[in-house]
C-alpha cells in the first residue's frame, strides 16, 4: 500500500492536525473532474470487507486509543464498526451518533459557507481580505491577500507569536481553559512580514480560516456558527454538530477522549475550551452528522456545480517543502493504491477525525478515533485506506 504520511502544522492550541496525503501525491495538480453520481452499471471497486475493516479499527495499540469507530459505504453498501469504549468508566459502547471533537473539519463546514456566499455574488475571492473587513485592524502589508488565497491557504500570512507552548500534555492540561476571542488569534500572525507572496505557495494555516469565519460574521451580521447551523445544519438535520465557542463541554452522548501523561497516566480532556481554534477547529459532531454532510456536499445540494468544483482544484503551486499542492478551498486531495479521495482530517487533543470520498460517492467513509498520544502515528488511518483501495 502506498504510504500515507505524517505532515503536521502549528495549530492554534487544538493540536498538530494531520494529513492524509501520499508521498508524491498522485492527486492532480490543478482540477478533478466535477463530482458526478456513480453509474450503477459502471465496474465499480470491490465489495466491502466487514471483517478486515473491523480489524482495521480494532487494533487499538497502534497507535494506542480507547476508542474508534468507522462509518463507510460502497456503492449503497454501508458498513458501521466501533472498538473500545465511549467511556472507559461506564464500558458503554461507542454509537454512530455520539459526538466527538471534530477538529478542522470546521473548515469544510466554513469554506462551503464562503462559497454560498460567493455564489450567491456576496463576495468577490479576489477582494482583498483588508478591504473585506474593514473593522478589522491589519496591517497595510497584508493587502495583497485575497479571499481565494485564505480558502486555499495560500495566503502567506506570518507565523504566530505569543501562543503558549503545548508540546507536553502537561502544557496541554494546564492550559485547557485559556479563552481566546478571534480578533486575539488574529493579532498574533501580524507582527511580522508575509512569508512569501500571497498565491505564490501553499501553506495550511488555521489563521487562513478565522479570518474567513469573521468574514462570514461580516457579510452576514451574524455569528459564524448561526450561519452554519442556518445553512447547513438544519436543512440537513444535522442535531449532533455544533460550533461551541466558550463552551468546554460536549453535552449529550460523547466519546471521551484522553492524553496519555509522560509519567504514563491517563488524563481525560474530553472537556476543554476550544475558542484557541475558534472558526477553524471547534466543531464538534457524530459520525452520522458528517456522513450526511459528505453526501449533500458531493451531491451538489449544498454548492451549485461551480462553486463545488472550486472545493475539488487544487491550486498549481507547490507547497513550502516543494511538493505538489493539496489543499482545496476547504477540502484536501490524497490518492492511495490510485484511488484519489477528497475530504477533510481533524484533530484536536484525544480525537482525531478522517472524512474522505470519492468525488462521485462510491466510496467514502468518516473514521474517528481517540489518540492517546499527543503525535500518533497514522497506523489506523493507513489500515482502513489499505483495505478501501486493495
């Protein structure tokens, strides 16, 4: 099987979110072909393997978690396998509609709402984001950035500067309940000078999506997680997925997630201020509520056709270490075994979430699973990748 690697990213105290990506990435440099219902008569992949997705799930010391489950379907054959527990306390068994941290599937959720927005010609992606939001304090440097380069993060914008540093998960506990408002995270990218010229390279950067979230705010004169939940959540009755902003909890029935401490004890996180990843990082969800996404954002019920092509290019430039670009707007690229997938990873400290698709839907699937380790390999994620492309 082709080898999917680890490509971590500084992110705004919610964790290194990983990507799901090839070496070499087959994934086409600049368009994929429009998403298109599969033809039921056309040769199709193979049928699913319930036992060998269930072993790809249940091995839960590689990396070590407490927790994963696996919704998928292949042309209309749907498979749903847990391993572990939604509580190590009670034992209860994880559920398709027990929510989780989420972590940068946020951004799918923004740039779709972005994109309707463009669509509906209440937003130029050329406009420079300075001129998009003139409330918004930036310096005169960061003029040459646009809507399409934050969608894309192309954006150049400079490193951060005055975040804590998270790299124990004794660092992690302590600051699970720093609060951050956006106009905050914002001012720590604009000290320094753009890393390089905006369009030019590509570099995925959570800040690229707190700009667009307060965009959202702007254009609308509402809270970016009102307009998600107005157009999205609720014409596709999507009850388990909110954005929490200052709120550390779950509520309703959750998979707890945890960190595994350098003494070698188990802390459980599960309960944890996520504004550090306001706009870009805080969603929380259910397998079932993303599944359904997936579905009406390939369909086409979610996007008209251009704009929803917008969301499968990938720009022509490469990225900051030379290989090919694999960021969308909102989505990524990642080819295994020649099966090329779009979607989304997140992660957050004790989750981490994988939703990817076929453009035309005949294979996709939504992995979450609770990491105790603050870098765990890919170990599962390459198993189920493995058995959906042998």
């Amino acid at each position: 099987m082709t080898s999917l690697s680890r490509r971590a990213f500084t992110g705004m105290g919610a964790g290194a979110a990983l990507t799901l990506a090839t070496a070499g990435l087959g994934a086409p440099a600049t368009a994929a072909p429009a998403p298109t219902a599969p033809d039921p008569a056309a040769p199709g992949p193979a049928p699913l393997d319930p036992a060998a997705l269930r072993a790809a799930i249940s091995d839960l010391s590689h990396p070590e978690a407490t927790a994963s489950h696996l919704l998928v379907e292949r042309r209309g054959s749907r498979w749903y396998g847990t391993a572990g527990t939604a509580d190590p306390v009670s034992g209860r068994p994880v559920r398709a509609d027990d929510r989780f941290r989420a972590g940068s599937v946020t951004k799918a959720f923004v740039a779709t709402v972005v994109l309707q927005l463009w669509a509906e010609g209440r937003v130029d992606l050329d406009a420079p984001v300075t001129h998009c939001l003139p409330g918004l304090t930036l310096p005169a440097r960061f003029h040459r950035v646009e809507v399409a380069h934050l969608l894309q993060h192309t954006s150049g914008l400079p490193d951060h500067r005055g975040l804590p540093d998270l790299g124990t998960p004794e660092a992690v506990l302590r600051h699970r309940f720093d609060h951050w408002t956006p106009r905050a995270l914002v001012a720590t990218v604009t000290r320094d000078r753009l890393k390089f010229r905006p369009g030019q390279a590509q570099e995925y950067r959570g800040i690229n999506y707190v700009l667009l979230a307060l965009l959202i705010e702007e254009l609308t004169g509402r809270p970016y997680g009102e307009v998600i939940a107005s157009r999205i959540l609720r014409p596709l009755g999507l009850t388990g997925t909110r954005t929490p902003g200052g709120d550390p909890r779950l509520h309703g029935p959750s998979v707890h997630g945890f960190l595994r401490m350098t003494d070698g004890g188990l802390r459980d996180v599960t309960v944890y201020d996520q504004s550090a990843a306001w706009g870009e990082g805080e969603l929380v969800s259910t397998a079932d509520d993303l599944f359904r996404f997936q579905e009406a954002l390939f369909s086409g019920m979610l996007l008209p056709e251009r704009a929803l092509r917008k969301m499968v290019t990938l720009p022509a430039v490469p990225m900051l270490d030379g290989t090919p670009a694999r960021y969308s707007m909102g989505l990524q690229a990642a080819t295994v075994n020649g099966t090329v997938f779009w979607g989304k990873t997140g992660e957050t400290y004790g989750y981490r979430t994988r939703v990817f698709a076929t453009s035309d839907l005949s294979t996709r699937f939504v992995l979450s699973y609770t990491p105790t380790a603050l870098n765990a390999g890919e170990d599962m994620i390459e198993r189920v990748a493995g058995v959906l492309t042998a």
